[in-house]
C-alpha cells in the first residue's frame, strides 16, 4: 500500500479546497504545515476574534471544517487520510496530523469535492418550497459519521431558539466593543479575509424573521419577490456529548459535512453560532433545545428563490500565507 506525500500540486490542490471552509466572520484562522510524509493543521490564535469569539470555540470549529475540506478533497484525489486529532497535549494549537495512503474514489466522495467551490454561506431569505425529509436525514446520517448530532428545530424548539438568537443579537447590539469587532471584519471590498459587503443583505426585520448579524456596509439585495412570510427554512442544530476541544473539532468537521450534503443537494445554507455565543443565552438552547446536549453550529437550510442571483465566492487569503515547511517556526512566533 502506498504512503506518504503525494507530489506538491496535489497537496497545493487539497489545502486550496480545504481553505474554502467557512470560518467565522471569513477570518480563516488556521494554517498548514507540510512534513516529510505527513501534513499538519494549526490553530492560529492571531486570528481569534475575542469580542464574538472569547473562548476560541468558534475558531476551532472554523479549522474543523477546514480539516474535513481537506478530508474530502484528498479522497477525492485518490488518496485517503489517516487523522491524529489533537496529537501533541503540550501544542494546544497543533490541531491534527494527517498521513495519506493510496485509495481510489468513490463517486460520492466525488461529488462531495465538486460540492466545496460551489458551497456559498447565503444569508438571503428561502422560498417557500419545503426541504424534503430524506435530505434532512441525510445530512444527519452525514453528521453522524463525525460524531455528532443533528436535530432539527421544530415547534417549541424553534421558538427557543429564535428567542436566544434574538437575545444575543440584542445584547451584542448594546456591547460596542463586539459592534467595533464586527465593523472590523465586515463589509470588505477587496480583503483576502472578513466578510464581503456583496455577500451580505441588511438584517431582515420582518416579524417572525431569524435576526441576522449585522454587518457592515451590506450591498446584497434579497431575491425579487421573496416574502419572509414564505421562507421555509429549516433550523437545524448540530451538538456534541461533551464541549472539550475535541468536541468542537469534530463539531467543525461534521458542520463541513452536513454543509456539503446540502450542497450536494442543490440546497442554500447559511452557519449560524451567534445563539451560541454568550455562555447563558447558550445554556438556553442546551436547556429548551438540545435537551442537555451541547450545541456547537445552528445551520439555516432552505431553497434559494428561482429567480436568486448566483453568489460570487468569498476571497481566500494566498496558499503561500496559510502553508509551510513542518521545520518552520510556528506562525505566532513569527515576525509580523
């Protein structure tokens, strides 16, 4: 059996599928470092947004979601990972080892590759047409298999939900420390990193809307003819057994998962964590929501209006700043 490293392009080929990963606020906080036979994810805590973000939860479940990229996108190449999360107890920020070995694709795992450069985070509102039960439950059998859960937010739980989520956009509306933060990272024009002012519409005020975040300077209309009143998103809530490092790694991986399946699918999506952002607007959703369980990612599901306009991509900061040799210092010890 074949292993080790395959050639540079390959390797460039899968960090660049990796790096499209959602990340909260666009900030991307993460960074590759390649070995002799071997590929390794970093946590960078420069990039640690500490008004939105202070427990670095969100930051990590950013560089799941980017691991899983990278998972499926070596698959997809051929090659299979061998994962070591966490490996090093002493390197909090040492995130995972990866080994690879020959294997060749399936179709799904395919599929699941052609789904990265299409997946767009689309905050617009959904049309009226109902998410079908069996791709819900694809997307939970999808996150399953990273070891987590998927739920969907129906009745009383939707209720709560939506309230926590209007609570925290209230208090994160009266803390100008976090509003100071947020215009930082959004409303971009031309940054490689935040939030781009083309990809976000104005919150939607509607009574019974979700609350949005919101960002600067927002520049994207909602579709023509598209009624918050006949939005059939689907609220879906992904939590883990315990909330350790490891949990909210996983969390990350299985968000990457359940975002690819929808795209896979034809669906909108869009990450939600401002619910989970404030330790008792958080207990909450554990409390009325996820019955004990602790919610990592809230995921807003639904079909994009027929007449939506296509997204453009969110810009990715330069492979040449995210991927470096293993025998290089690690990137906070770095010069700036």
């Amino acid at each position: 059996m074949e292993r080790g490293l395959p050639d540079d392009f390959t390797v460039k080929t899968a960090v660049a599928m990796a790096v499209r990963a959602p990340s909260v606020h666009n900030s991307q906080p993460w960074y590759w470092r390649i070995g002799h036979s071997s590929l390794h994810l970093y946590a960078d805590p420069d990039r640690l947004l500490p008004e939105t973000d202070p427990d670095g939860r969100d930051l990590i479940l950013s560089c799941g979601a980017a691991l899983h990229h990278l998972r499926v996108g070596f698959a997809a190449l051929g090659w299979a990972t061998d994962v070591r999360r966490l490996p090093n107890p002493d390197e909090p920020d040492h995130l995972a080892a990866i080994t690879l070995r020959r294997r060749e694709p399936s179709q799904d795992e395919i599929a699941m590759a052609a789904a990265i450069p299409r997946r767009r985070t689309d905050r617009r509102r959904h049309s009226s047409w109902a998410v079908p039960r069996g791709h819900v439950e694809a997307m939970a059998k999808a996150a399953a298999l990273e070891g987590t859960v998927l739920q969907v937010a129906e009745n009383s739980a939707r209720y709560y939900l939506a309230t926590a989520t209007e609570e925290a956009s209230r208090r994160h509306e009266a803390d100008p420390a976090y509003r100071t933060e947020l215009a930082a990272w959004s409303g971009r024009h031309v940054s490689p990193d935040g939030v781009p002012a083309r990809n976000t519409p104005a919150p939607d005020d509607t009574p019974g809307a979700l609350r949005g975040r919101p960002f600067a300077d927002p520049l994207l209309p909602q579709p023509p003819d598209a009624k918050a009143e006949d939005d059939e998103t689907v609220l879906l809530v992904l939590s883990t057994a315990s909330d350790d490092r490891m949990s909210r790694l996983r969390a990350g991986e299985a968000t990457s998962a359940v975002l690819l399946t929808a795209n896979a699918f034809g669906l909108s999506s869009c990450p939600l964590t401002e619910p989970l952002e404030l330790p008792d607007v958080r207990e909450t959703v554990i409390d009325r929501v996820t019955g004990g369980s602790f919610p990592q990612m809230v995921l807003r599901i639904g079909w994009a209006p027929a007449n939506a306009d296509p997204l453009p991509a969110t810009p990715r900061r330069d492979l040449a700043d995210v991927l470096q040799p293993l025998e290089a210092p690690p990137r906070h010890f770095q010069a700036r």
